[in-house]
C-alpha cells in the first residue's frame, strides 16, 4: 500500500510540475478530454483568479457592481406591455453621464452630483425594432415604432435626497418648456411630476419612492394622452413591485459588494483579460432577467426569443465577456442540452464544423444580422454552457476550446 501511495503521488507531482510555465494548466478528470489537445489559438485558458487572487475593482467601480445588482429588480419593457419585446440597450448609471432619456445631460448631471446620486440603471425598449431619435429639443420617432419605453431607477442615500432630485430633474426639464409642454397628473400617483407635448406622443415622468427616483420616458402610437397615463400608470406599479424585492444599499455597503461571487465572469473567455466591471454590456455578471436588458446591445434584439432560450436552458446565471458568454444551468444533463438544442440567444440557419477534440459542442454559420459574428460555437463543461463567435470558423473553433479550458481551469 506505501509503495503504490508513493508510485500515485510521485505521478501526481510529476503532472503538476510539467504543467508549470504552461499555458494549458489543467489535468484533465476521469471521462475528460485532455485540454492540451486542444487548438486554443492565442486565447487564454486560465481565469484571472487561477492563482486564488480574485480581481478586486477600484472604489470607483463598486457602483458599477451595485448598479449590475439593480439591473435584476429594474423591469423590462415587456413588463409595461408585452407588445415592446425589443430591447434598445442598456446601461448603468453615474452622476457622471446621466441617460438622454432624462433630459439634457449637462443640465441632469449637477444636480445627480449635488444629491449624490449613488447607482442607477437604465433599460430601453420597443414595439418595433427602431429606435428613438433624441436630437432636438423633444424626443422623436421613426414611422411604425408604436410602443417605447425607457426605464431608469436611481439610488441617493437618503429619500429626501430622493424627494429634492426628483423636483429638480423635472424643474430643469420642465420649466424651459413650459410654452409647449403641458403637465400631467396621474391619479394612482399623484406624488409623480410628468409632462408632455400634445402635438407628440412622449411623456416625461419621474417619481420619489423612498430612496429611489424612477423615471420613465414612454411614447405611443399618437399623442394620446389618456393612453400615456395608462401607461405610466402601469409602468410605475410594475417598478414598484420589482423594487420592494430587494434592499438599497448604503454608501458604505456598496463598498463591501461581491464581485462576481461564483466565478462565472472569471470563467468566461475574456480574451485580452479585461477585469474591470462594465456596465454597457462588455463585462459583467447578472442574473436571467438582468441580462435580457441588454437585449439590442451586445445580446440580439428580440428580447422575447433570447427569453425562450435562457428559460429552455433554465439559466440560473449569465456573464457577458467582451463577446463571450458564459451561462450556468442547473447540472451538467441541461447544460449538454443546451448544446445538442442549440440554443443560442439567436435564430440559427445552417451547421458548421465542430472544434476538433471537443466534446458537447456544436457551431453554426450565422446568416443574420443578429448574430455577432459569421460563425459561432455553444459548448457544455459541467453545469456549465459557453457560446463564443468569430468571423472565420477557425477563430470560434479556437475560442470555443479556449472557453472549454477556461471552465477546466477554473476549480
């Protein structure tokens, strides 16, 4: 028993130290392939923890984290009304760069900083696949856009601070307008502050809720007003109910914030490892419902069919990485699914060589705008999915073995 405990441990050590200075780390489990088998290309294939030293973001970038957290309680288009199920990008907020959607940035911005605004979100959406135009005084749209919603949910420190920016991002809107805009009262709230022009079919509204300012801009197919107020009604409620789900947070607390607990952003390809949270949809970390925000930029418009998909592969998690995508499902059957599925966050046409040497998993040619790239390629690691795109077929081969490596590598 000494002698074959020796013989184990010295191939142990032996397999640990051949690793060293290699790029491929990982010793491949019974029933695994063997990673260094693997064309990686130049892609990494070690997390940016592999050496138990998680990437800690600056100060500065915790509100990023505490916005990301927000992203899962701020609510959707659809939410208002199932006919806008196109996404129209999003991104999280600052006191730097405040949304368009608000008003003018230079005259939002102040006042954000004087109430020290910590965090905040915005989510935009659409009946059609158009977007809105803002140049100008008033916001517009293209012909056939029946439906828009822009979301926003800002977190101050206090609701007083809440209350004060509130009256003086609509005092700021409001005022320089009032020789065309009109206010407008809703009657299931009458705290909110909303205006609009009766020649356009946008409305304007902001209201207080605790330590929180919510804000939408919402238009219709005419100016309607009473359509606007129905609208905003329901939006308010629908925002309210997602909010009273969670907690806001204290300065001090979104200074104490995991960052990408579960290691799923540390295990999604990330090619030029890039570590800082990003907000617009580069590099971040949500859950199912926060990630169909970004439906429209970087994810596919049709918030609706990368829905269908995500809920297919019952999706506890996702990661967006520079183009990446990372997903954690339930176990290791559903993730293998996904792959044999092909389920992809957007429609797929014609089938394309697998990556040599790589088990669960399947590429594809895309031959629609709403993929990222020509080629992409969905693989499966444990519970596990990753899906990566490239222009040529041999680079998704390459970040697909990449991406499988990653996920070996990351214990």
């Amino acid at each position: 028993m000494r002698l074959t405990t020796r013989i184990l441990l010295a191939a142990t050590l032996t397999t640990v130290l051949t690793a060293c200075g290699s790029t491929l780390s990982g010793a491949p489990l019974p029933g695994e392939t063997d990673i260094s088998t693997l064309d990686v290309g130049s892609y990494p294939t070690e997390p940016l923890n592999a050496h138990d030293d998680d990437p800690v973001p600056p100060f500065y970038e915790m509100y990023e984290v505490a916005a990301l957290r927000l992203a899962d309680f701020v609510i959707h288009s659809g939410d208002i009304d199932p006919a806008m199920k196109y996404g129209k990008r999003a991104r999280t907020v600052s006191a730097g760069v405040m949304p368009w959607a608000l008003g003018d940035d230079g005259v939002m911005s102040p006042i954000a900083k004087q109430h020290k605004l910590l965090y905040g979100f915005e989510s935009n959406g659409a009946s059609q696949d158009t977007s809105v135009n803002t140049l100008g005084d008033w916001p517009s749209k293209r012909d056939g856009n029946e439906l828009t919603a822009s979301t926003m949910v800002f977190q101050f420190p206090t609701e007083e601070q809440a209350a004060a920016a509130a009256q003086e991002f609509h005092d700021a809107d409001f005022v320089p307008r009032e020789a065309t805009n009109q206010p407008v009262d809703l009657p299931d709230y009458p705290a909110a502050k909303s205006h609009w022009r009766p020649d356009s079919p946008f409305l304007r509204t902001l209201l207080p809720h605790g330590p929180y300012v919510i804000a939408f801009l919402l238009s219709v197919n005419t100016p309607d007003q009473q359509a606007l107020v129905t609208m905003a009604q329901t939006a308010y409620a629908k925002q309210i109910e997602a909010l009273d789900r969670t907690t806001p947070l204290s300065d001090k607390e979104v200074m104490t914030l995991p960052w990408d607990p579960d290691h799923l952003a540390m295990r999604t390809l990330n090619p030029d490892d890039l570590a800082s949270p990003e907000g617009s949809g580069f590099y971040l970390v949500t859950g199912p419902h926060g990630v169909l925000h970004y439906s429209g930029d970087p994810l596919p418009t049709d918030r609706g069919y990368i829905t269908e998909q995500l809920t297919k592969m019952d999706a506890q998690q996702v990661a967006l990485s520079w183009g990446s995508i990372g997903i954690r499902t339930p176990d290791a059957a559903t993730a293998r699914r996904a792959v044999t599925e092909q389920l992809f966050p957007w429609k797929v046409e014609a089938d394309a060589d697998a990556p040599p040497n790589l088990p669960d998993s399947s590429c594809v040619e895309n031959r629609r705008l709403a993929a990222p790239k020509r080629f992409s390629c969905i693989l499966a690691y444990n519970e596990y999915v990753g899906i990566v795109s490239g222009n040529q077929l041999l680079d998704a081969q390459q970040r697909a073995a990449a991406q499988y490596a990653l996920f070996a590598n990351t214990r």
